[in-house]
C-alpha cells in the first residue's frame, strides 16, 4: 500500500481470495473452512481495508470468504473506498469448496474518484454474458481478481500445470521460467480470451492474479491492465509478487469499438439468451469434468 500510494495510485485491486488464501480451501472440513470466514463489512479485514483506503486515498479491492447473515459462505471481493462507502461481490460460478455458496447478482457502482467499477472473480470471467451484463450496468472499469493459470484443465488444449522444477530454479533460470509461465499454462492461455472481455464491451480491465506455489499448483501471474481495445497497456513479467500501474484516459471510452457496438445492440433478439438450454451444469461440474 505505501508504494501504490507513492505512486499516487487511486484504485489498486489485489487477487482473488489474497486475505484467506485459496486452492488448499477445497481440503478443508466444513468447520475449518467457515472459520476463515468472516462478515462484511463488519469483519476485521473489511474494517481494516476501511482504514487504509482512508488513509491513503485509495479504492482498495481484495478478496476473502464472507460469512453472510444466513450462515452462507462466498467466495467475495471487497472494496473499500476512501469516503468509508464500500461494495462487495459474491462470486457467481464457484468450485472451491463443497459448502461454499454461488452469488446471484451483479456488482456495479461508483467510486469517489469519478469512475464506475464493476467486479467479476476469476471464472466469472471466463461467461461472456458476465461481461456484457457489468457493462451494459455502465461499468467504465472491470476489476477481474484471478488466481489462475498452472491449473489441470480437462481441456487437452487448456491450462496444464506448471513444471514445479521450473519454478524451483527460478533464480538460476529465469528465462525458462518466464517462458512456462507465460507460455499456453499461462499468459498465453489468458490472451485467447481475456482481451476481449474488454474490447468487446468497451471496459479497462485490471487482471490481478496470485504467483507461485498455491497449494499443489503454482499461479503464473502475469497481472496486467487493459485498455478499452483489448490492448495491453502495462503488464508484469515479474517471478514474484509485483504491481503493476497505468493511467487510464476515459476519453477513449466513448469511441471505442465496444461502446460503440453496444449502442447497435438488439435486445429484443436475445431472449434465447435467458432460456435453459437443459445443458447447464453447475460450476464445479464443468471446472473438473464430473
């Protein structure tokens, strides 16, 4: 946080589930997984968010397992804002743990420093509906919390695990490293897809992602921000924990490809959208292939 406010940083956005940890949760009983839960905003982490948002001026976006009035448990990312409003998103498309619960809505809203932030965790992402819905609730920025990449996809040409000697001799090998991780395990995995979540709805999009050993995989990294192009416009290529920072110029909004497709939209044409096929799983089924 003291170097993101040296940098006069005004938004940052940590990864998905960064405060509780996340692939060893899926081992956890019941009681052990809950007990990392905690509610929002009136957990000790939100709280504390709270703090440093206010002292440094900061929107503040991390991830964490809320407890929810009901007893649920969701997989959430907060965001705290200097002038002590805050938001919350539930994941929507969940897999992490047998008790956790789905979230059921979108999550779009205005921060105090001029812009609109929308927020989709990790597979969230992966729905092209998803996108479009946060956009179309006006979202100029979409905040995408990941820990991704080295995962074993059932796809034969998905992500595949990363090689842990390659990690390993890191310092001796960079390189060798870099290209693993940047290769189709990883970067090259995001760059399918990930670009035009952004291009297509005419968003910045600020990936975030965990890097190194979690649990038995190992994360790639390679956080980044995009513009509304779908253009990378500042990256990491570090092998450790790293921040990247951009400017992003709201005057491309407006003539961007997408925000310009979006105004040629049909809706009435889309109702096929909102019928059950009878093919939908739910979202562990599909991640491992049951």
């Amino acid at each position: 946080m003291t170097e993101a406010a040296r940098a006069r940083v005004e938004l940052i956005a940590f990864p998905e589930m960064c405060l509780t940890g996340y692939w060893h949760v899926r081992k956890l009983s019941r009681a052990a997984f809950e007990a990392l839960a905690e509610p929002v905003p009136d957990g000790p982490s939100t709280r504390d968010l709270l703090d440093l948002s206010r002292e440094h001026g900061m929107t503040i976006g991390a991830g964490l397992l809320e407890r929810a009035a009901d007893g649920g448990v969701y997989n959430a990312y907060v965001v705290a804002m200097p002038d002590g409003a805050w938001a919350v998103h539930r994941k929507l498309h969940v897999f992490e743990h047998p008790n956790i619960c789905a979230g059921s809505r979108y999550t779009v809203f205005d921060t105090p420093h001029g812009c609109r932030v929308g927020v989709l965790i990790c597979y969230d992402n992966n729905i092209v509906e998803n996108a479009r819905a946060t956009a179309l609730l006006g979202a100029e920025i979409l905040l995408a919390p990941h820990q991704t990449g080295g995962c074993n996809s059932v796809s034969p040409r998905g992500m595949k695990p990363i090689d842990p000697a390659l990690w390993a001799r890191r310092h001796e090998d960079p390189a060798a490293c870099e290209a693993e991780l940047r290769g189709p395990k990883g970067r090259a995995w995001l760059m399918r897809w990930l670009p035009s979540r952004a291009h297509d709805n005419g968003m910045f999009l600020l990936f975030s992602n965990g890097i190194g050993p979690d649990d038995d995989e190992i994360r790639t990294g390679n956080a980044m921000v995009l513009d509304p192009y779908g253009d990378v416009i500042a990256e990491s290529r570090a092998l450790g924990d790293d921040m990247v920072v951009a400017d992003l110029d709201a005057s491309v909004l407006p003539t961007s490809s997408g925000r310009r497709w979006l105004r040629a939209r049909r809706p009435e044409l889309y109702e096929s959208l909102t019928r059950p096929t009878g093919q939908e799983q739910e979202t562990w089924r599909v991640r491992f292939g049951g």
